[in-house]
C-alpha cells in the first residue's frame, strides 16, 4: 500500500491507504489495484484513470460524496495533498480567533481556479462547514463543479461556481461589491508554456520507469488542460497579477493565499504582495512523504481589524441562526 507520512494531524489520510476498504466503498477501483514490488496493495499512480478511481473512492469513503467524476483531460488533484492546504488554511484562521477554528456556513471561501473536480469545496465543506464560492474560466470545469455539487446532498447549497469571463483578471469582474471572503485559496498555474508542462511530465514518467511507454509525449497522470497547467509567465505573474488585483477587494477578503510550487519563487512573491501594501505575509510550508509544497497568504488588515472581522462573522451567525 502507498504510504503517506506527514501531514496535518486532522487531515483523514493519514497513514497507508486502505485499499480493502476502498473496495467495499468503490468496488470499480478493484480493476486498478496490484501488488507492488514490496507486496503491499497499490495502484499505478502513472495511470490516469487509476488516480481518479481513487479519488472517488476516496471521495465516497471519507466524505460521502457518491457522485463524482470529471471529463476527460481535466486535472484530477491528489487529495490527501489539497486536504492539508484546506487544514493550515483553518489554522491561519483560527491566530486571531483566540485559537478556535471558526466552523460553519458563516465561513467563506473564494476558491481561485476550482476546476472540475471541486475539491476544495468538497473538503473545506466537510471538514468545517464552510461555504464555498469557486470560480473558474474554462466553462467546462465550471459545469463539471456545478453537477457535482448538485449531485451530492452533502454539499448542495454550501457551494456555487461562478465564471471568470477574462483571463485576464482574478477578481475584477467575479467580487461582487456586497462579497466578503474569509479566505481565498488557489492552486495556480505552475507552468510557463505546454512544453514546461510536458517536459516536466516526462520527468516525473523517467522518475517511474515509465518514459517511452508508447507515447511520444507522456501524458500527464494527473491530467489538465492547458487553463489548468500553465499560463504565459507561470505562476509568478499569474501571483503577481493575484497580489496587484488584491489591492482592489482588500477590505472584502480578511487573508489571501496561494499554493507556490518552486521555493525559488518566492522572493519574486514576496516581492509583489509588499508592492501591493499587504500587512501581513505568512509561508506555510507542507510536507507529505518526499514531496514539499507551501502556501503564501496575506492580508491588509491589521491584528485589531482581523479581530473584528471574526467577532462580527460570529454575531451575524447568531443573528442569522
């Protein structure tokens, strides 16, 4: 079985996975599982439909998310990684809520680029109750979300998608001038052209024994579309373009975040969000197994200001019931 070591104690996949239970829960995932050279039950993580039935195996056993599935190409994210960006972001939240997680549809989140799979939706909703707002560009992720947050009880109501209609923008044209987010999280664009994309692929199918497997350019085991995978300049403009536009929803948005891929990124990061004027800039760095990853987040409000921004999300709850 594929170990998984290190990440946020409420994260729920801690640990191996339990492919005997995903089974029952999914038995369509039985079709992918084999013994690994250690002997141990996995799955071919090159192979894309085997990802994804593990994903909705894991969708349906830990969240009761019965229905889910994405078109072909789009990207189909590892969730156990998504979780722990979703579980620092709750703690990021809870410094100014004197330590206490703040739970509940009072809670709202702008998720950046929500894709197709719904994935940070899913789990920030189950895990904590909170709503969800995504937004996306390509209208095709935006009715694959759509249809399974209507398809699943469990999280109808608690999210909607919105489109961005210009690539050029982030906010502009998608905040609305009564929104007020609690958070806003993003998986950006990593890649600066498709061939960054493939080559970066092809590494990682070298890395599995598997480059040359009858592919003249080795298909990427996550999928993605082109929205997805890159955008001119990678994700340091598109961060960039993130910090400068946060400027126009600054009092609307109590801390903004983003997943930065390359460590070496980050100066040039830090540099546009001071640029923007925000107060406070934190890096969370997170680890799962050999992989390393981190968010950025930001805000313009100040610790007496953030304060205030919690106390009043808790009386319009009670107000609201």
């Amino acid at each position: 079985m594929s170990t998984l070591s290190l990440f946020h104690p409420r994260n729920r996949h801690q640990g191996r996975y339990d492919f005997t239970e995903l089974i029952k829960s999914m038995p369509e995932l039985g079709a992918f599982v084999r013994a690994n050279p250690h002997g141990d039950q996995s799955i071919d993580f090159a192979n894309r439909a085997a990802v994804q039935a593990l994903n909705a195996a894991l969708l349906k056993t830990w969240y009761g998310v019965s229905h889910w599935d994405i078109p072909e190409g789009y990207l189909c994210p590892p969730i156990p990684g998504r979780g722990d960006y979703v579980h620092h972001l709750a703690d990021l939240l809870a410094e100014c809520n004197a330590g206490v997680i703040p739970r509940g549809p009072a809670v709202h989140v702008l998720d950046i680029g929500t894709g197709a799979s719904a994935i940070y939706p899913i789990i920030g909703h189950f895990d904590y109750g909170w709503r969800f707002t995504g937004s996306d560009i390509d209208p095709g992720a935006v009715k694959s979300a759509q249809a399974i947050i209507q398809a699943n009880p469990g999280i109808r109501g608690a999210a909607e998608v919105r489109r961005q209609k210009s690539p050029a923008h982030i906010f502009k044209g998608l905040v609305g001038v009564n929104d007020r987010f609690d958070l806003t999280l993003c998986n950006p664009p990593f890649y600066s052209s498709s061939e960054d994309a493939a080559n970066n692929s092809e590494r990682k199918w070298r890395g599995l024994g598997r480059a040359g497997a009858g592919h003249k350019r080795p298909l990427l085991n996550f999928g993605g579309r082109d929205t997805e995978l890159w955008c001119k300049g990678g994700e340091v403009l598109f961060i960039n373009r993130m910090a400068e536009e946060s400027t126009t929803v600054q009092k609307q948005v109590l801390w903004f975040s983003t997943l930065v891929s390359k460590e070496s990124n980050l100066p040039e990061v830090y540099r546009s969000i001071k640029n923007a004027g925000a107060l406070h800039v934190r890096t969370v760095d997170m680890t799962q197994g050999q992989k390393k990853s981190r968010f950025v987040a930001w805000t313009f409000l100040n610790r007496a200001d953030q304060k205030a921004w919690h106390s009043r999300r808790e009386a319009n709850a009670i107000r609201n019931g």
